[in-house]
C-alpha cells in the first residue's frame, strides 16, 4: 500500500499533466449550418462590407435630410414622392432637392438620400406629395453599407464556440463552410471479471456493464466520438490486445476497472508494457476517484478510471471533461450552501449536489451521507469542489456548483 | 396602421397562446446511451434492488462486528481467515464467529459476515491470523443490497432531462432502452423577393438568406430536427404550395418574411387561406419583432418571423426556443448591470449582453447602439428582458441574462 500512497500526486497537477499531454487537435472543414457548439480553428475575416448597400431599418420614405431639418407638426416640410423602392432591386431612383420616395423596410436607399423619415411621422397630401412632421438626423433609421461588419474586419474569432448568430453573421457573408476543430475520438474499455453485459441478468457476485453506457453518453455529450470496446477480463493478455486496438483507433482511452488497487496495478502493467509508455500519474489525492491513473502511449492518452460507477463518471467531469471542451463551455452556479459539508483536509473532494430556490435565492443542497449511490449522482445537478487545503465548508457559505 | 396596432398582444399572452397550442408529443423508444438531454416520456421504476447483493466498499476484510467490538491498537482482535472472496463469484464462504475473509473493493460479502474492516486497519500476523486494531460498526463500508435502489422504487421520474448519471442508473438496473419525447420536426421557410442563396453574391439591393441558415443551428441546438426549404418568392400561390407541403411534414413551421408590414399581412392571407386556420396572435407589443405573427392549422403551428436576421433569431429565443425544450434547460445568469438601458413603458425589450468578470463579480454588460447588427448578436452571450411595465434598467442593479 505505501507504494501507492508515495506516488499520489494533487488533483491540479493531475488536469494541468492530462492538458499539457493531450492529443493534438484535428482540423476540418464544415457547413456552417452543421457548426453549431464547434469551436473555430481559426480567425474569420469578411471579404465585404455588411450590409452591402444603405438599407432603411423602417417602413417610410428616403429623403435628403437637409431638406425637412426644423420641421414640426405645426411647421411640416413638403416633399415631393418621385418613386417608390422594391424590395431586392437596385434603386434606379435619384432624389434631388425636395424629393422623396417610398423606402420598405430593408429596402437599399437611393442615390442622393441620407435618411429615412418612418411612416408614421408623414402625412400624404396627394399621391405625389407628402407631409413631414419631424426633421431626422443624417442617416436617421438607416444601417450604412459596412455599418455590421467592415471588409477585411474579424468576424469570428479563432477558438469562439460556434452559435446560430455566429452562423447568421457567416451567412450573411457569404460564407457557407468554415473550418472547425475536429472532435477527440474517445475509445472506451470497461474491464472486470464481474462485469456482465447490461442485457444479462447478473449472477450473485456479478454486476452490470455500467461504464460503457453512461461513458458513451457523457462523452457524446461533449461533442467528442465516443466508441465502445468489448467487455475486457482481468487478463494481460485479453487488456493488451484490446488496449493495443483501441489506441490506434482513437485520440483517447478510457479504461475502467474494478476499484480495488490489484487490479489498477495490473492495468498499469499493461499499460506500462507499450514501448513508447510514459507514466502520467497513478493516484490522485481526490475522494472519489484516488486509484485513477494516466500513461502517455506515443500520441495517444490512456486514462485508467475506477470500475465503480460513481467514481468513474464523477472522474470523467472533474478530469476528462476539461480536456475534450474548453472551460469556458461548462457551467457552473452560485449559490449558499445549505448545510455543513466535512472534508479532509490533504485530498480534493467532489460532492454531489442539487440547486433549490428560497426567496429567490439559489440554495445548494449537498448530497451527503453514503457515497457511491448512483441514485444520489443522478438527483444531483452538479458537484461541489472542495480544495486540498480546506477541511470542509460551512452552512451558509458561498459556494460554486459545477453543472454536470 | 390602426388596425395592426390594435390587435398587438403582450409577451407573456403570445408565449402562453404558443405553449398552449403546442403539438402533441409523440414518444418513441431509444437505446439508453442515446438517450442523453432526451426527456423521459414516463416514469422508470425498477424491478430488482440495487446493488443485487451486500458489497464491500473498499478493500479489506469481511467481519462479524460483534467479534471486534471495543478492540483498539493497544487491545487488537484477532480474527481467523478463512479464505478469500473473488469479484464476480458468489462467495461460497460462511463465516462463524471469531473468522473472517479478503474482500476487495465490490466485493460480495459472504454468508454471515456484517461488515468490512478496512486492510489499514489491520495487520497479518500469519497466513490464517488477522489483527483488528479498530471496531467496525454494523456495515460499516458495505453497500447494503436495494440500498441505491428498491424494487419497485422510482428511478428516473417523467419530464426529466436524461443525463450520463441517468443512463449509468438505468444500465445499472438492466434497463436498455426507455421511452423518450419524440423531437419536434421544425420546417423553415425563408421568404423575400430580396433573398439570394449565401453561396451567391448579391446584387444591389439583395442580400443573403441568414435565416435558414441561423433558423437550422437554432432549433438543432434544442434537439429539435430541422427541415430547411428552398427560398419562397413573395407570391400568394408560390407560398400557398410550399406551406401546403411543409405543415404535412413538420409540427411546427417557421417562416421568416419580410420586416414590412405588408409582407406580413401577405404571410397571414396565406395562411389564413386554409379551411383550419386560427389566428392566434398578429403582432406582439416587443422589440425585436413586433410583426410577428402565429397561427394554428390544423394541429400544426406555423410561426411569421421578422425577416430581419437579427429580429428572427431573438424571436427564435424569446418564442420558440420555450417550446421546443422545457424551461429550466434554458440557462439563465445573474450579475450587475454596467450601463443605464433606456426602454419604452408599454413594450417587453430584448437587449443583448455580454458577461464580463470584475473582482470577482459578474458585471452584465448590455450591446446597446444600432440595433439589428448581426455582429452584436454574435458577440453577445444572451439577452436581457425587460418587462412591459418597466422604463428601463439602472447601472449597478441586478439584471438576469439568458444564455442563447
């Protein structure tokens, strides 16, 4: 046991060794409308103004704002209606001097005018005349050519998660595919003499296939390609064959194995049996999870996980989810804890926890008493992170809830 | 103009005519690992206890309480092993008083045995002699068998957003597939004699089809399934056959037309047309979007947007994004407001914002300036809402943004 215990290593150190040996990022080219949560693999500059010509942002008539400048309703200017736009056309008008035109919304304003008056403030004398009851400033209800977006100017930034606005602004230039970060594959390998199938009723000592699934799910759930192995006994062979496969075909490994130290000794020994392995950590002084252990083969990172379900999938959000989307993309909430939480101090610890309202105000409720209840992390929303020097939190604190 | 004016409804009643109105959800049966952010068309309950059997939860050794009840490190008990439990086996061992066996992590506990003494706690005196140096209280480090969950015990209520943990929980209890709500199928239909396809360039007075593009992200970021149509000139009999072929097709249907009011009323004439149309709203008392528009066909919605991107895509948010995914999916944020917004009484305003950090406080900063930029859309992180009633927002207040 001492072995173990010498080489455990703190929760920080662990994110920032499994950041600074993560698989390098594919790059790929996509439809915009199929962008949506893709992060930009590089910066997107316009190659036109937008909009491209003077629109009217109101329904109303384009007018040479000079001429109706101190108007009023008991003073309103006289224009004279020469036209009228259509939607989508080249405006083959050109105002002079105490003309007007009818402008639609959206409509391109026409040589000579500098402004829209709306609607509303016009009264029609006759079908060539109007009334303008309020003057308007320069360019008044218009968005000038280049106003959006300036030819050359950065539309999207590299690294920008993709949202429908960003795909609207790319659309509105033109740009109909855009290179984004290609997703991690992520292999996944459940191991365990005791493990069955989730189909099998299990026999007295057995348990079911948790890992695969609620793996699979939490890395699709992250925008990577999760692919699920065959169920792997406690065997070198059987595990060096699978693992050997599995990393060829895939950025990341996940391995989850029984919880009991023998065994993540044994995968570290086949792990450790690649030519190119280098040993990331093996122990992490976190609660739950303190088995987990990380080998750097080649390229490629093999992440060991606990076999219990609990430990596995809390490991997964606290170690695995940061290196397949970017910190910003995980949400977290404030809120004042409910009750006492005791921790020790010497080791990181992750509790689960639901989010509850009382007059408006957001109330974290830990979920405390056994661990290891799948029922308990499935009632819960999110965790709290109880740092290696704290010794617990009181009832009434200020806390961070990471949302699952 | 009256009569629009007239039949302007509030926010809150347009949103509420929308849920009401919803399409009926279908259900459908999906593979669990698929079923992440799905939602639960039912309660699950299970139908056996989990764990099945006692396990141990940690490694050790499996005891009689009673037998080292009041020993210590000065007073050890001693205990005789009588064998060892194997993961995934039946534990053929019974134990009697004064015995005891190994047991690993997830281990089954054997006949007899009430709890785990942890293998720090002990000592090997010799192959067949133990030392306990502290007592163990009745399944201390056991997981008793139905303690996660009962049979016949509720695991995954109906309405809940499934989850990884949710998934680990179901496969855990051998469930393989559940019943999730079917998603909507969404058609969209970009209509505007001014629209071109992005991929052309426009002419003067042209400008490209954002919302298909925007309308697609948007509604696939709600786990909807979008269906995009081509383009629709602004004819009657054109609009007629592709709103005919898109309500046979879809349960709900948006169209983005025109921002002038003419289009609009040329939309709801189309509409209208139908032998089952039932106007439920023309017009809502918001900024953006006041032309909007909805109306019942049959069991179908179609929805008129603004043509203007920007207006379509908040619409899209404030309107159709709650009908899509319940409401506490949407995220939401609260911080101080950075800058005086000025708003109208009378009308609900939608601002866009962007979350900045300041000693550690969120300061919501609003995209206040020309409103319609598609470039302010993209840089901004959600919207503020300011009620009817309301004149405005002070700098310094508490303002709530709601994420896109």
């Amino acid at each position: 046991m001492m072995k173990e215990f010498l080489k455990v290593i703190h929760y920080e150190e662990a994110v920032e060794k499994l950041i600074t040996y993560r698989p390098f990022s594919e790059i790929e080219s996509v439809n915009i409308a199929d962008c949506c949560n893709r992060i930009a693999a590089q910066d997107v500059c316009s190659s036109e103004n937008l909009p491209a010509f003077h629109r009217s942002t109101v329904d109303g008539y384009a007018v040479i704002a000079e001429d109706i400048y101190g108007c009023s309703e008991t003073s309103p200017g006289f224009l004279q209606i020469i036209g009228e736009i259509t939607m989508g056309q080249s405006a083959a008008i050109k105002l002079q001097k105490g003309q007007c035109c009818w402008i639609p919304t959206g409509g391109m304003l026409p040589e000579g005018a500098n402004a829209v008056i709306m609607v509303e403030n016009t009264d029609k004398l006759d079908d060539r005349t109007i009334l303008a009851f309020h003057p308007v400033s320069l360019y008044e209800n218009v968005m000038q050519s280049g106003e959006d977006i300036k030819i050359g100017q950065r539309a999207i930034k590299k690294g920008t998660v993709i949202r429908p606005a960003d795909i609207g602004l790319l659309a509105s230039l033109g740009i109909a595919s855009m290179e984004v970060v290609k997703p991690y594959k992520v292999g996944i390998i459940s191991t365990g003499d005791e493990i069955v199938e989730i189909e099998q009723k299990p026999k007295a000592g057995e348990i079911r296939d948790v890992n695969s699934h609620a793996l699979y799910a939490a890395v699709k759930s992250c925008g990577a390609l999760p692919f699920v192995y065959p169920l792997v006994r406690d065997q070198f062979d059987d595990l060096k064959q699978a693992v050997e496969g599995a990393i060829k075909e895939n950025h990341i490994l996940l391995i989850s194995g029984g919880s009991s130290v023998g065994i993540m000794d044994a995968t570290l020994e086949v792990l450790m049996s690649f030519p190119e392995a280098q040993m990331l950590f093996h122990g992490i002084a976190i609660k739950p999870g303190k088995p987990t252990l990380a080998v750097k083969i080649g390229e490629k990172l093999v992440i060991g996980l606990p076999g219990h379900p609990v430990s596995a999938l809390t490991n997964f959000y606290i170690l695995i989810r940061p290196l397949l989307i970017d910190g910003p993309i995980v949400n977290s909430l404030e809120g004042y804890l409910k009750l006492n939480i005791a921790s020790q101090a010497g080791r990181d610890d992750f509790i689960p926890a639901v989010i509850e309202e009382r007059d408006g105000q957001k109330m974290i409720r830990p979920l405390l008493g056994k661990a290891g209840l799948m029922s308990i992390l499935s009632q819960s929303q999110g965790y709290i992170h109880i740092p290696y020097e704290q010794q617990g939190l009181k009832a009434g604190e200020k806390v961070k809830v990471i949302i699952y």
